[in-house]
C-alpha cells in the first residue's frame, strides 16, 4: 500500500506539472497580455511598462518557473479583474463546485445503478431496451438544452425551483439534474455491462445453489464485483463534471470555479484561469487516486502493490 501510494503521488506531481506547463504555454499563446491588460488606445509605452512590472518581457521558460516557484509558496497570483488574491478566490467558490458535482453525481449513480442492473439482469429484454434507449438519449443531449428545458419546466412553467442566484439546496437542484443526466448514460452502460459478465459466474451459481434468495444475490454478490468499474467510471465522470459546469453554472448564475473561470476568460484574467484550470486538475488527479483506494475496500483481490 506503502509503494502503491508513494508512486501514485509522484505520478500525480508529474500529470500536475504536465498540465500546469501546457496550460501554462497555451495562454501565452492565445495573446497579448499586456495589451489586453491595457486596453484599447493604449500608448506602446504603457504596455511595455506592463510588460515589464509582470515579468512577462522575460523567456517564457523563466516566467513559468517563477510562477511555479509562487504556486509552490501558496501564492497563485492577484486577480487583474478582481484585484483579490486568486488562491482566496478559488478557496471561496470551490465548495460551490464541489457541492453541485456531488450532487450530480448522486443523483446520476441513484439511477444508473438500478436502472444498469436492471437491464442487465435480462439483457436483451424489453427493460432493456428501454434503459439503453434512455442511455443513448442522455449521451446524445447537449447539457446546455437540457439545462434550458429544465428551467423552462420547473422554473417558469411550474415554478417549483429557483432558477438563477444561488448555492444553497434549492439553487442547486436543477443543475445537479442537468449534470447528473449527462453522466448517467456512461455510469448505466458499465453497470448493465459488469452485471452481464458477473450473472453467470461460478460463484454466483454457488450462491443460488446455498438457497439464498434473489436479492441477496444480486446485492450481495453481483453488484458489489460490478462496483468495482462503476467506482472508477465515477470518479471520472465527477472530475468530468467538476470541469465541465463551466456551462451550467453560467446557465444558472452559479458563483462557483466554472462561472469564475467564465467571467476570466471573458475579461482576460490570466492569473484566475491559469489557477481554475489546475485546481480541477488536481481535483480530477485526486480523484482518481481515491476511486483506486475504494475498489481496494469493495474487492479486496485486488492487489495494489
């Protein structure tokens, strides 16, 4: 477990620093900072004073390293929009993130479990067939759609949730659905698939001939060897979503790491996505690591070392 951890952490160093390096050249690529820091009209003296007061005259080598020497310290820079501190601002707005991706995600393993095991209970069936179509029509609906017929149902027609504003419970339901729904399709495949594989194995064969009873062996022998891929799909479709409500939470006035990094972008403000975008990464890398912890407790065959 020791060796396990210790590689899986230095790989997660690596995938961060590997991220934080193309990100990093892909913003200096997108433009000028300090002329859009300056602004329309601004004299060449200005941006060059701009220019030099950021560093950003220097080899764009150095200017990485110098800022991941602050990163390293704790310090991701001050917003040029904002004129706060970044690290305060993502440290404010993650909760949010993290609030609704789990929400979303809940709710997307809430029915793609049974709906999976279900369907793959009696595969070819008619159940079947009706939960492959509703995996096939969540896979093929854009977000942003569903998000816009969820507020015109719920919020304007029926008028049972707030539509934009907020982060508390109700704020936040509607776009934990419209995620959820886009991650359910993937969730309810693996699940439908794992429970096809694991029904005719041996020992589920064994189980029934013990006489336990249907739904001991389905709950307590095939789903739990079906949990293992649907734990790693999962974190994966969370660490999807974490990076992916950059949409939703501009649809719904959503104050969290997607809506800041929206309102960045549209105000070129380099230092606060420079540090959303590697702040999800880590997020998604962590992620990851702890889907791998969980399969070890469920299955306990699996060796990590």
């Amino acid at each position: 477990m020791k060796r396990f951890l210790i590689r899986r952490c230095l790989l997660a160093v690596l995938v961060l620093l590997t991220i934080s390096a193309f990100s990093f050249t892909m913003l200096k690529l997108s433009g000028d900072l300090a002329i859009s820091l300056a602004g329309e009209g601004s004299g060449a003296d200005y941006v060059e004073f701009l220019r030099a007061q950021y560093g950003w005259d220097r080899p764009i080598a150095i200017q990485y390293l110098s800022w991941l020497g602050d990163l390293l310290r704790g310090d991701m820079g001050r917003s040029f929009y904002y004129g706060q501190d970044v690290t305060r601002l993502i440290l404010e707005r993650m909760p949010v993130t993290l609030a609704l991706g789990a929400m979303a995600i809940g709710f997307a393993l809430a029915l793609a479990i049974p709906m999976g095991m279900a369907a793959g209970l009696r595969p070819g069936g008619t159940l079947d067939r009706a939960v492959l179509l509703v995996a096939l029509i969540g896979g093929a609906t854009p977000i942003f759609w569903l998000a816009f017929l969820l507020i015109l149902l719920f919020g304007l027609t029926l008028r049972w949730l707030p539509i934009t504003g907020g982060t508390d419970l109700q704020h936040l339901l509607m776009p934990a659905l419209a995620l959820g729904f886009y991650a359910m399709p993937a969730l309810i495949r693996i699940t439908r698939a794992g429970m096809i594989e694991v029904i005719g194995s041996d020992y589920i064969r064994t189980a029934r001939a013990k006489g336990l009873r249907r739904w001991q062996v389905y709950l307590g022998h095939a789903l739990r060897n079906t949990l293992v891929p649907v734990v790693a799909v999962a974190s994966v479709q969370f660490g999807f979503l974490l990076g992916g409500s950059v949409v939703i939470e501009t649809i719904f006035a959503i104050n969290g790491i997607g809506y800041l990094t929206w309102e960045a972008i549209n105000q070129n403000d380099y230092p606060v996505v420079q540090s959303a975008v590697l702040t999800v990464s880590a997020a998604y890398v962590l992620l990851t690591l702890l889907a791998d912890l969980l399969n070890r407790a469920i299955d306990p065959r699996i060796r990590l070392e």
